[in-house]
C-alpha cells in the first residue's frame, strides 16, 4: 500500500511563491508601462501619416489645371476627417492656387495637434504639433 503524502507544503515551495509575486510586483508596472509606450508611439505614427497624406492630397487637388484652393482645402479636412483628426493648420502657398502659372510650385502645409489621438490625455506628444508639408508643382 502507498503512503499517503504528507499535505504540508515545505519551505522550498513557500519561498518560490514569494518569489514569483515579488517579481511580479516589479515586473507588471514596467510591462504595463511598455502597453501604454507602445500604443501611444502607435498612435503618433497614425496622425503623423495622416498629416502627411491629407498634405498630398491637397497639393495634388491644388496643382491639377482647375484646381481652387477651396477644394484642395475641402479634400485635405476630408482626409483628416476621414481619420477623426482635426487640424490645426493647413496652409497653401501660393494662396492664388487658381492664378498660379503652369509649371509653378505649389506648397501645401499641414499641422496637427500630437495629443489629439492620445488614449492617456498626457505623456511625451502631449502639446507636440505634428506638422507635414508636401508640394508639386501646377499642371
């Protein structure tokens, strides 16, 4: 017949727990930490691709041979819309799109603000303004 095991648990076991609720009590915080880094680095990669292609597409409605500047401002909103962003700037140069001879540049400049996206309200991109510029030249 087999002998029944004695239930106590020893010392060995008691102190491997202790060890491993330690390191949790200081691991945890510091991987919480790196979500929250992650998905805020994430976020400001999103709003800055946004304001890079709401900036494109706005010079390139901007530089067509009827673009207005009307529409080409109307497209970039649109895109940044699209996005649940608002911007905070979006500025063309020359602001005559319309008049601008074929073959001149045409600059297109959009800002947003960093924390718009953010999922804690404060941080490292809290105040940053994001800005993205592109140009082509009018058809």
């Amino acid at each position: 017949m087999r002998q029944a095991r004695n239930c106590i648990p020893d010392r060995r076991t008691h102190s491997r727990r202790a060890a491993a609720v330690t390191e949790l009590a200081v691991c945890l915080p510091l991987v919480i930490l790196m979500i929250f880094a992650s998905l805020e680095g994430a976020n400001m990669l999103f709003v800055r691709q946004a304001a890079v292609q709401a900036a494109y597409e706005t010079v390139k409605a901007a530089a067509k041979p009827n673009g207005t500047r009307l529409t080409a401002e109307a497209i970039g909103r649109q895109v940044l819309t699209a996005r649940r962003l608002t911007p905070q700037a979006l500025t063309l140069d020359p602001l005559d799109v319309e008049s601008a001879a074929e073959g001149a540049p045409i600059q297109v400049t959009v800002q947003v603000n960093g924390a718009s996206r953010s999922i804690l309200g404060f941080g490292p991109f809290h105040g940053l303004v994001i800005e993205a510029q592109a140009t082509m030249f009018k058809e």
